[in-house]
C-alpha cells in the first residue's frame, strides 16, 4: 500500500490499534505517517491518544513510587483520583 494512500485510508478502528501497539514498540514510517495525520484530522483518535499517554505517565509514576502510594491515606488516594479523573 502506498504511503499516500495508506495516509487517505487509515480508519479510526486501525488508528486506535496503532495508536495502543505504539505505547509497546516502534510503528514503520509509514504507520507513523499514516496515524500522525489520522490523528491531526480527528478528534475522538487525538483523545483517545491523550488517554493512552496518560495512562501510561500514570503507570510509570505508579511503579516508581510504589512503596509510597501504599503508605497514602484514603483521603490522599481520592485526591489523586480526582485529579487524574479530571484530565481524562
Ligand atoms: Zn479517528
């Protein structure tokens, strides 16, 4: 498949994959190509993108401080709840 064409094509259902297999490993060019203007163009594929490098910015803070977050109060839990909820 061309670059051009695959860049036209790309569909919200196959952005989504590309866009969770790229939080695991490296796309080809053209998929990159291909998602970066996919997502320039659509809204729903740009939040879903936030969503997924939030989630994973949340995870690598999770288990960097592990040990800290077992020794939070409730009340410190629902505060950081909150706060991720309201970016999402
Ligand atoms: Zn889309």
């Amino acid at each position: 498949m061309s670059n051009i064409f695959k860049i036209l094509t790309l569909k919200c259902k196959d952005a989504s994959v590309l866009l969770t297999r790229m939080q695991d490993e490296p796309l080809s060019k053209s998929d990159r190509l291909a998602l970066k203007f996919h997502v320039m163009i659509c809204k729903p594929c740009r939040r879903f993108k936030k969503q997924l490098e939030l989630i994973k910015r949340v995870m690598s803070v999770f288990k960097s401080n592990l040990t800290k977050l077992a020794q939070l109060t409730d009340k410190q839990r629902e505060r950081i709840r909150k706060k991720v909820l309201s970016k999402l």
